[in-house]
C-alpha cells in the first residue's frame, strides 16, 4: 500500500471536494484525479461519487475509509514512536475548535508550540458543538476545544476555564442596558439559537424546565456572524459566551447582559478522541494549553453594558 496515495484518498473523504485537495497540495485537479483514478483501478472499483458539489464516498469506499483511516494512523504512530525515542514530539495534531476560540487561545498555542516544539505540527479545524463531537466520536480530530454545561468533566475532559453567559441584542436595547438581566427575561422572547442537535440548545432546555419559562427560537442559525447581525438589527436576541461577544461587537453595534439568577456557566474545555492512543506530541500540545489557560493569554474579555 502507498501511504500518499490513501493518504491523499482520505484527504478527499474529509474535504469533499479534489479541486481542494489540489489547492492544498498545490497542484492541479486534474493531477489528483488522476492517482484517484489509478487507485481505483488498483481497488477493482470506484472509490468516489462525482457530484455537482464535490465527491462523496461510494458504498466501497465507505467500507474502505475506515480501514484506511486506521492503518494511516497506525503508521504515523509507528512512525512518531520511533522518531520520539530520544523524548522530542513530533507529528501532526488534529485540533477542532470553535470559531470563538481561535483566538487567543490557540493562537497563543500555535506560538508556543512553535517556539518549544517545532517538530509539532498543528492542524485547526473550526466547527460548532455537535460537529466537534461528531469529528471526536469519528476520529477525525485528536483533541477539541469546545463548551461542556456539567459541573464536573466527564469522559477525560479538562476543564481549562469557565465563563458566563450574556444576552446580546442591538445598541440601545433596553433589556440589555444594565450590566445584568435575569435568567426569566428570556421567557417567550425572540432568539436566535444553535440549531439542534445541539448541546447547548439541551442545557437551555433544562434550565428553562426548571425555571418555568418558555422558550421562543425565532431564528435557528449554525453561524456566530449570522446570530450576531440578527441581533444588531434588532431581529432577535443572541445568547452567547464572552470571547464571541468580544469577537462580534468589533463588526456589529452590540450590547450584552450577564445573565443571573442564576448565572448560566460555560465551561471551555479540553476534549480528547475515544480513538487511539495519544502521542507524545497529543499529549504535549494538553499540557501547553493547560498552561497558556493557567498563565497568560486567555484572560476572559470584560463584558460590559454599553
């Protein structure tokens, strides 16, 4: 088996498309179509579905990826345990994150890891809450950085910090003109959340069926810019976490409430992949990041009414 050429065919797998693989690899399309063609022929069927939009997995090449995706790790594995003899990481590092958290938290992590470990590869991938798990569950990331709403971590999480939760709405609101709102306020009023399935769309369930309140999603929206100019306008009322605040109030006219009674915990936290064992270049890039969220760089942004 040719380790570039199924690496390039689980490339494809994840970015669905060959004219992003190509860009990736800088080359042309064509070139890339052409080693999957031959690694087709190689396999005795098609390996991919040629859509208006990309490629998607045939029934083969379902069957295969996961193999495939195993013996790559397997490999890079052997690999980085014969070059980590000496106690050096080395390797790439598959990290999702949310949008909210690329900077400064991992930005402060890509520069530390470059300053102390140069042989460590990072490789960020951002998404929202249920497709961080789902690349968790599947293997396609390593480590997540990403909310949990319990109060103590499960299933090997760290916790590197918490935050409150603010209501956000346009300047000039008047339900967000005081430092605080209570949690009550957002009884039947206009929102616009995550769409399901959606953890945090779970915990506002629960609160609100212990607090009697009803909520009223006017709009259901995956994207952090898309909920932010909504409630710039003045169309709905966003929910959201101070980092994006922070990073929305420098594009659109905003203004938040904290939440209270009872204050609404986010707690960001460091999420590991069931699949797999973790490197010494995983388990390095935890440590740092322990760190940076422990020393410098990821002090939360003051949220204040305008």
């Amino acid at each position: 088996m040719d380790y570039a050429t199924w690496k390039l065919f689980i490339d494809a797998t994840e970015l669905g498309s060959l004219s992003k693989v190509a860009t990736a690899y800088g080359t042309s399309q064509p070139h890339i179509s052409r080693q999957i063609a031959e690694l087709e022929r190689e396999c005795g069927g098609r390996l991919f579905q040629r859509t208006g939009r990309g490629v998607v997995l045939t029934e083969l090449g379902q069957r295969v990826a996961p193999m495939v995706r195993a013996w790559l790790a397997g490999t890079d594995q052997l690999v980085n345990d014969i070059r980590t003899t000496a106690g050096k990481p080395i390797g790439r590092v598959r990290i999702g994150i949310l949008p909210s958290m690329a900077h400064p938290l991992v930005s402060a992590l890509y520069y530390r890891m470059r300053e102390r470990y140069p042989l460590v590869q990072l490789m960020v991938r951002e998404g929202q809450g249920a497709q961080l798990e789902t690349w968790l569950e599947n293997g396609n990331v390593d480590l997540a950085i990403l909310y949990r709403y319990s109060a103590a971590p499960m299933n090997g999480d760290i916790y590197l910090f918490e935050t409150a939760t603010y209501l956000v709405g346009a300047e000039g609101d008047s339900l967000t003109a005081q430092p605080t709102v209570p949690f009550s306020s957002l009884d039947k009023l206009p929102l616009v959340l995550f769409c399901r399935p959606n953890s945090w769309r779970d915990r506002l369930d629960q609160l609100c069926l212990e607090h009697g309140i009803s909520l009223n999603v006017a709009v259901e929206a995956d994207s952090l810019s898309l909920q932010t100019h909504i409630a710039a306008d003045g169309g709905a009322h966003a929910l959201l976490g101070p980092y994006a605040y922070a990073a929305a109030a420098r594009e659109c006219r905003l203004q938040s409430s904290m939440l209270v009674e009872p204050v609404v915990l986010r707690h960001i936290a460091l999420a590991m992949s069931p699949h797999g064992e973790l490197t010494l270049a995983c388990r390095t890039v935890m440590q740092v990041t322990q760190e940076i969220a422990r020393t410098s760089g990821t002090t939360l942004p003051q949220i204040a009414a305008d």
